[in-house]
C-alpha cells in the first residue's frame, strides 16, 4: 500500500493474460492459449534484445566507416545479406520474402540512426566528416 | 572438381567479406569492420531463427482460434504487448518507437500469413469456420 518510488527503469506491469475476449471463452482454451502467448512474448524478448545489440554494431560501423572516411552504402554487402537471409529464412520455414522485407526494414532504420548521428556531429563539428546517410550494414 | 549433386537445401556460398570498397580501404581498417560485420550476421542468424519459430506459435494460435471460434482481434492483448516491448527497448537502449514499428511490421506479417490459410481452409471446406485475417497475437 506504499507509494512506489520513481525510479529511472519503471517495471511495466505487463499481465501476459491481457486479453479484451472476456469469459465467453472456455477456462482450458484460455488455459492453451496463455501458453502460446507465452512462448510469443519469450520470442519478442529475444527479438528486441538481439536487436538492441544488433544497433549497437551498426552504430561502430557507422563510426568507423565516418573515422576512414569509407564510402557509404556497401552495395555488394547488402547483396550478400538478402541471399544468406533468404536461404536461412527457407532452412527454417520462413517465407524468404519476408526476411528480405525483415532485413530492408531493419537497414532503413540503421540508415535513420545514422541521420540523427551525421545531424549531432554535423552540429558538434560544423559540418567536417559527417556520417553519411546510408551506410547500410 | 566433382559437379555438386542438386540438394533440396542447397548451401548459400555465403562471403562474409564480401564489399564492393575495393582495396582503397586499409587491411587493418577491413579487419576491423569484417569483425564487426560478423557479429551482425550472428545477430541476423538468430533474429531469422527466432522469428522463424515465433510464426510456428502464431500459426498454432490461429488454428486454436479458428478451432474455438474465438475472436480475431484482442486489442487487450495488442496494447500489453506494445507497452511491454516499449519498455524493454527503452532498458535496452533501444527506441522504444522502433520496438512499436516491429512489432507491428511482424502482425501485419502474420496477419498475412492467417490470409494465405484462411484461404486454403476455404479451399478445402468451402467456407466453414475460415480463420479470420486478423489473428494478430
């Protein structure tokens, strides 16, 4: 019954039963179906976690490739990337197109954090080696 | 030298090192980044994996649902879920509207998906019990 304490990292209350079906729904399908749910919110666990860090890396390259002055986009790179997504995502029944899709998705976001960091050192350094946009990864 | 006989799961020469930078770029400066770029294909491996195995639980969730005539939508479930990955990404350094953007780019794939069965059950049962496009989950 205590006020909780701010605190920086707030824990979310998330209830993995939420649900808006209410109870015209049988206890043991509610029952099957919670644990369904909780195998997808263990996988978006990892998802983000594995993505955080995934953005950490393309966040050294964005920086290393600024410090030598590399180019931008890695054209034969990215090519690579889909044809080793596309086979992975068909070993593993995954529709191949859509781990294409997952992959541009990702670069075009890696490519809006490189935006924001060219902007800041743009800023910092009055517009000497800016991080390009595009350095994909 | 011996042809390679066809197989249904054929091995993708994958080149880490492939680039079309040439060899303006210093090989140390090369060494560098291909020891970065290999921990991003690490991460991408395991993203492909799990996604792959977090489409098997939302197509199992779509036969319970279609089986039990449940609901397509739980909005209730939706809002947790956002909230829930909203919070992780924050604690992770991630952009927590990156996570929402995600998360919502992997519903609206599986919402496909249950599309795609949808009408294969149609097919096959003439239009009992098809399962709803919206099975988000």
């Amino acid at each position: 019954m205590t006020e909780p304490t701010p605190a920086q990292s707030q824990p979310v209350p998330f209830d993995p039963h939420a649900t808006s079906m209410g109870d015209e729904v049988a206890p043991e399908v509610y029952e099957e179906l919670f644990a369904m749910r909780r195998s997808i919110d263990n996988f978006d666990a990892a998802l983000v976690h594995i993505l955080a860090e995934r953005f950490q890396a393309t966040k050294r390259v964005g920086l290393l490739k600024a410090k030598h002055n590399l180019p931008a986009g890695d054209p034969g790179r990215e090519e690579a990337q889909i044809a080793r997504l596309r086979a992975m995502a068909k070993e593993s029944s995954l529709d191949p197109e859509f781990a294409e899709k997952f992959l541009n998705f990702i670069i075009s976001e890696v490519i809006r954090h490189h935006m924001r960091i060219a902007a800041e050192q743009q800023d910092d350094e009055q517009g000497e080696n800016p991080i390009s946009a595009d350095h994909a990864d």
